[in-house]
C-alpha cells in the first residue's frame, strides 16, 4: 500500500484531530483553523493550495456556519470544492458530512446540510465521508461535553471512515 499525502483542511474539527498521529501511515498535512466559517477558508485557499501535491484533501467545515446560523454554507462548500479541483487537479477530494451533532435544532440543520453535501459531491465528482450512520451506530460518546467537539471515540470512527475512502487512492500506481 502506498503512503499518500493527504491535505486535510477546515475548522477545529480538523485542527483538535491530530491526523498524523491518527493516520501515520500517511504523510499529514492538517491545516484547520477554530472557529472557521466556509467564508474564511475560502479566502485561504491560496496560501494553502501553494506547494503541496496531496493526492487527497479532506474537507471539514460548516459546523460554525450552522452554528452562526448562516444558510449559505452549501454554496461556499461548492465554491471550495470547485478551486481546490482548478488547483489541486490531480487530487481526489473528499467532503467529510457533518455528524449527528446532539445538540437541540443542531441535528436537524445538519442533515439538510449533509444532503446538499451528497450532492455536491455527485455532482462534482468527489468522496463523501459519511459520519451520520457510525456515529449513531456506536455505543462510545463520539462527543465531547460541549456537543459539538469529538470525543477521542468520535475521531476514531472518522479516521477509520477515511481509511475506507483512502484504501483505493493506495494502490493505485503513480
């Protein structure tokens, strides 16, 4: 199996991860920022895209929209997606869905959201990592206290998601 290079961008969700201790088998760039909105990665995209020939992006972000109550996230997402294929052309990207946030009214949004992120997907030729069905399918609290962080039980059910989508991209030849 291959040892990829993966890109891994988005909000705190991505920065509290600690994706090359979690996915060591792969060389790990982890780009997330707390508190990010799709807006304020949108902007960075340049700086981040710069040097860097990851076979796959991983994308997490919208949970502060949805938490900021904004209802454009679905469009920017899309806006993201299609400048990292114009600038990472070579490189599969992968949207991760939103989980099954416990929060009162959070949960709701968030599936509508996650729908539109099927789509774009579908529609723009990219992975989807689904987190709905093994968050809800697990017996371990896969949140921290505060209902929207991940507990180490909850990164551990992401990582293994990735490690389902990523196993094709490693045996692929160059």
């Amino acid at each position: 199996m291959k040892r990829l290079e993966l890109l891994f961008l988005g909000d705190s969700l991505i920065d509290y991860g600690d994706w090359p201790q979690r996915l060591p088998e792969h060389r790990v760039t982890s780009r997330g920022i707390p508190g990010e909105t799709t807006t304020e990665l949108a902007r960075r995209l340049d700086r981040e895209t710069r040097d860097v020939t990851p076979v796959a992006v991983i994308l997490m972000i919208g949970t502060n929209d949805l938490l900021l109550g904004r209802r454009d996230i679905a469009v920017t997402i899309r806006l993201i997606v299609a400048d990292l294929q114009r600038r990472l052309a070579d490189s599969t990207i992968i949207v991760t869905g939103l989980p099954p946030f416990p929060l009162p009214g959070l949960a709701p949004r968030a599936d509508v959201l996650n729908k539109e992120f099927a789509q774009i997907g579908t529609q723009a030729s990219c992975l989807l990592c689904d987190l709905q069905q093994p968050f809800r399918a697990t017996r371990i609290a896969p949140f921290a206290a505060d209902g929207v962080h991940l507990s180490e039980a909850g990164y551990r059910i992401w990582a293994t998601e990735l490690r389902r989508l990523l196993e094709p991209l490693a045996f692929v030849a160059d």
